[in-house]
C-alpha cells in the first residue's frame, strides 16, 4: 500500500512539471494576444506592397496579413515606409515584427527570421549606352544606386564596388535614371520591371549580371522567439490556395487547365490538315499586317515628319520680314512665300523676277548670280532700288542654291537702314567740317598769341628775357602745329608723326638763328600716328630737347641734331634726340632739376607713362655729345 502511494507520487512530479510549463507558455501566448501585433515594411516595394493616394498600404503582403489576421484572430497594424526608416523603426523597438527583410550574417545578430517565402532575384542594370560594361570590373569608377538599408550595398562592396550613392526608395532611384542622373543602379527585380514599364524605361537599360539571389523573410528580435512561432503557425493555417488567389490577384492567372495526352494526340492527329493550313494562313496574315503596319508607321513618320517640318517652315517666314521667293535658272518665279508684306503687290505681281530688275545691267549681274550661287553653293548678294508709290525703296537680293537647280531670293526692304546710314553719314561729315574749323581757329589764335610774343620780343632789352619768350612762343607753335595737322587731316583723332615733327623742325632753324649757330638736323621718322593728347606731349618734349641743345651743347657754331622715331624691338615705339655737343656735366639728374624744361620733360613721361632715359651719344671725348630716349607704350 505504502509502495503504490509512493509510485503515485512520483507519477505527481512530471505532471506537475507539464502542468507549470503549459501554464508559463499560456501565460505568453496571452501576453501576445493582448496587444496589438505592429509590423514595418517597406512602402514601395510593388507589387508586395505600396502606398494608395491616401497613404494607406496595397499589395500581395497586405492581402496575406489581413488573411492571417482573419485566421490567428490576432489584429495586426501594418506600417509602412522608407527601407532604411523601416529598420531604425524596428531596431528602436517600435514594431514586432519587420517584414520584406533578407536575411544576412548582421542581421541573424538581431534577428530571428522565419522560412523564406519568396525568392527575390537583385540584378544590376546598366545603361545602354555603357556597351562597354560587361563585367563588374568594368563598373569600377562608376556610380552604383542603391536603396539606403538595402542587402545589396554589403554585397557591392565585397566585390569592390565603393562607388555607391544611396536613395531612400526604388522609385527615387528610377527617376533619377529617368532625369539622366544615373546610368547605373541595382534595384530588386521585381519593383524593377514595376517602375521601369511605368516610367518608360525598360527599353533603355539591360541586365549586366544577377547580383545574388536573396529571399523574403519575416523576422521578429531575438528576446521574442513565441511572437515567431506564432507567426510561422498563424501563416502555415492559411490554405494554399488563398495564397495562389492573392498572387493571381497581383500577378494575373497565368496558369490553365492543360488537356491530356490522350485528348491532344487524338485532336492533333484529327485536325493535322486543318491546322497546317490555319497555321500557314496566319503566319501569311501576320507577314502581311506586320508589313502593312510597318509601312503604315513609316509613312506616319513620314506625315508626322512633313507636317512638324511645315509648320516650322511657316513659322520662320511668318517671323522674318522678307519675302521669299523660288526661282529657276532663268529666273522664272515658281512660288512666293510671305505674300502679305508691305509692297507685295508690286513685288509679287511678276513672272519672272528679271521684270522686278530696271536695267539690263542688273539683270545681267543677277542672272550671273544664279550661276555663281549653283557653282559655289554659296550666297550671292546683289542690291537694287526703285521707285514705288512716289517714294525711293532700296532692296537687298540674297540669291541661294536649292536643290533640283532651283534658288531661293530672299529680297528684304532695306530703304530704313539706307536712309538711317545716309543721316549718320552727313551728320558725320557736318561734325567733322565743325571740328575741322575749331582746329583752325584754334591754330589761328595760337598764332596770333606767338605773333604778340614776337613783337614783344623786339621791344625788349633783356636778352634773357627775349630767350624766356622764345622759348614759350616755340612751345605755343609746337601745339599750334598739332591744330594745323588735324585741321589738314582727314583723320581727326589721331596726328601722322613723321609729317609732325618734320614741319616742328623747319620752325626751330629761325630760333637756331638767334644764336648764330649753324645746326643741321638730321630726321629718321616712321609714319606712327599718335592720339592727339600724346603727339603734343612728344612735340613739347621735342621743344624743350632741341633748346637745351642750340642752347647749351654746341660751344661753336657747328652742330648736329638727330631726331628718330620708330618701333622697338619690346613692342614700344621709341623717341630718341641726339646731338654732338658737349654732353651733360657729371652728377646731372634731370629729375632734381628745377628748370622749366627738364621740369616739363619730366613731367610729361609720368603723365603718358613713358621711360626717359638719358646717356653719351658717343664714347669721344670732348663731345660725347646727348642722347635722350623716351619709350611709349603702343
């Protein structure tokens, strides 16, 4: 007795184990079951799921959630969004479940995944135009779009593919291929073919290789394995069939009862003759309406081409104010283009566009036109003019070879721009006739100011003063010269040089006179035109350089002066005064020189930014004589 009561009490100790651990595992099922299951996925991953305009979720993943809602009784909240956000949501703790999920060695650390239910294919798609890309060696140095988040990134990078730009979704990536951003990109292939049909661009990129071939799990956190176990038994109660109707849903039927081997050889060997000749009846069919559409396109094209071509053709004549006409080789009119422009009505009334010619010598130079045009395939332009309704009308002909030894003549009524040229020009010539009389006058008034100076000069007892005086007058004739110049030049701008200084020295042999000194000058001038600011400065300094020699180099009265003007070899043109005299005493600076002259040579190189330089003409001795350079910029 006590032996069976003690085996009865062992038997007690297994079923109060069973007991607690049926207890324990309830206790969680109904922890599970008192809260709302939150799943995250991906929101744009069609057809398995997307957004509707709403926001709300579509797609074979919602239809399979609410079937398994319907079937566990457990309600389900699904949340859709970004892959990337969707993992960070799922990580944060926020859901309990992610679906659309890969499984990879970095995330079985997080994870637990139940069986893969779909097989996903992740190619690379590459341009077209990459023709050169064949392996993924070749992708080096090129972008790579990817989905933030995605598996693929880790994949891409194993095979040393760095180059990687991230996308928030699918879509975005296949726009961006669609704007000409990207040329290639590696997108699941399902949500592929989705977006590139729909944006039209499944013709302009090809498959370069299948990445690797990944599948669809769902995956709930480590610390929650019942919540998988009930996932995998919830989905595993829902019929095969249901699953074949959602897929069929998205995907369209695409499987059909197939007959049986028996009813197909007896239906085959039945209906041979019949089928043969339906066959060959729709293949000549399908040959036929291919061509007959092929021809149908082409000579839409061709209609499409035609019309686009005349609406724009139309567009320019009506845009330009000419008038356009089609002519032969003898000139005859075939057509007119812009019939409604001013003057048409004499201008169109013609046959021939000869009868539009007043004299034989343009009709002559217009016919050579035809044939200079047709020979050079170029533009020829002739003008003419006449007279219509009273008023002189000038016209410019642009004569252009077409096709077919035809021409087009563009005439264009220039009689505004003639009459505006022909106001410019005697506007001009009435400024210029103005301006030529103020040089007169002006180079009158010096004149007249140096003719006082000279009658002043013979009053005068002093002789240092008469030489002050004939030093300002020869300093009033130089720029008196240089009004004379202009008013004797068709140039008003500018002065020729040479014929300048030539004509300063024939006035400076009276002033040598005065101090009895028989000074030869000698002239090497090139014709450099000078504006009118810089050719005075060079004749005051040309002034002051021949005074200072007649004045203080020649101790007798034998002397020479050499006057050059030219280009320098560094692209400045350079003045140099040269004389035979004594040369300068030692230490002379002409900078710390209070003469009026030095003062003034000085004063204008600064001004014109010109380099004075001074040095011995020559190594003789004692008349070395002075050489002054002055360098101007071009």
């Amino acid at each position: 007795m006590k032996e069976s009561l003690y085996l009865k009490k062992l038997l007690l100790i297994p079923l109060l184990f069973f007991f607690v651990a049926v207890l324990f595992s309830q206790t969680q099922i109904n922890t599970v079951q008192s809260n709302i299951i939150t799943v995250v996925m991906d929101n744009n991953y069609p057809p398995f799921v997307m957004q509707n305009p709403d926001g709300s979720l579509k797609g074979i993943l919602v239809d399979q959630w609410n079937m398994w809602q319907e079937t566990t009784g457990f309600r389900v909240q699904l949340i859709g969004m970004d892959w990337a956000k969707a993992q960070e949501f799922m990580q944060a703790g926020k859901a309990d479940i992610i679906d659309t999920i890969f499984r990879t060695p970095e995330r079985e650390k997080l994870y637990n995944f139940t069986k893969p239910y779909q097989r996903i294919d992740v190619p690379i798609y590459v341009h077209k135009s990459l023709s050169a890309v064949l392996s993924y060696d070749d992708l080096k140095g090129f972008k790579i779009a990817v989905k933030q988040g995605d598996a693929c990134i880790g994949q891409l990078r194993t095979l040393g593919l760095t180059n990687i730009v991230e996308y928030p979704s699918y879509e975005s990536i296949i726009l961006a291929a669609r704007e000409g951003i990207e040329f290639v990109f590696c997108v699941d292939q399902p949500p592929a073919q989705y977006f590139m049909i729909k944006y039209n661009l499944f013709k302009d990129y090809r498959i370069l290789s299948i990445l690797y071939t990944g599948f669809f799990h769902r995956a709930v956190a480590k610390s929650n394995p019942e919540l998988l176990k009930l996932i995998e038994e919830g989905f595993s109660r829902i019929p095969a069939s249901t699953f074949t109707y959602i897929n069929e849903k998205w995907y369209g039927k695409s499987n059909y009862p197939v007959l049986s081997p028996t009813l197909v050889v007896i239906l085959v060997s039945a209906g041979a003759c019949v089928f043969i000749i339906i066959v060959v009846l729709i293949i000549t069919a399908a040959v036929m309406r291919k061509r007959i559409q092929e021809q149908t396109a082409n000579l839409n094209k061709i209609l499409v081409a035609l019309q686009q071509e005349k609406a724009f053709s139309d567009a320019v004549f009506t845009a330009l104010p000419d008038i356009f006409y089609i002519v032969d080789t003898k000139g005859t009119i075939l057509d007119i283009k812009q019939k409604d422009k001013p003057y048409t009505n004499y201008l169109t009334d013609k046959m021939n566009f000869l009868q539009m010619l007043d004299s034989e010598e343009e009709k002559t130079q217009f016919l050579h036109f035809l044939a200079d045009a047709a020979q050079k395939l170029d533009v020829q332009i002739q003008n003419t003019k006449r007279i219509i309704n009273g008023l002189m009308h000038y016209f410019e002909l642009r004569i252009a070879p077409s096709s077919n030894n035809l021409f087009i003549v563009v005439v264009r009524d220039i009689t505004p721009e003639i009459q505006i040229k022909k106001a410019l020009e005697t506007s001009l010539k009435e400024k210029e006739a103005l301006l030529k009389e103020i040089h007169h006058r002006v180079k009158n008034n010096l004149q007249i100011v140096a003719s006082i100076l000279s009658l002043q000069i013979d009053h005068m007892q002093n002789d240092t003063d008469k030489l002050l005086l004939e030093e300002n007058k020869n300093r009033i004739i130089s720029i008196a010269q240089i009004h004379e110049h202009l008013y004797a030049s068709e140039n008003l701008s500018s002065i020729n040089m040479a014929e300048y200084i030539t004509s300063l020295v024939d006035e400076y042999h009276s002033y040598t006179y005065l101090f009895n000194k028989n000074i030869a000058y000698e002239l090497a001038l090139e014709p450099i035109t000078f504006p009118i600011d810089k050719a005075i400065a060079v004749g005051l300094i040309i002034n002051e350089l021949i005074t200072n020699a007649v004045k203080y180099a020649f101790p007798d009265t034998n002397g020479k002066i050499t006057i050059t003007l030219g280009y320098d070899t560094d692209k400045r043109i350079t003045l140099l005064v040269e004389d035979n005299g004594k040369g300068l005493p030692p230490g002379f600076n002409p900078e710390h020189i209070k003469t009026l002259g030095y003062t003034l040579i000085v004063s204008l190189c600064k001004q014109h930014c010109a380099q004075l330089t001074l040095a011995p003409a020559s190594s003789q001795h004692p008349n070395p004589g002075l050489k002054v350079s002055i360098s101007f910029l071009q």
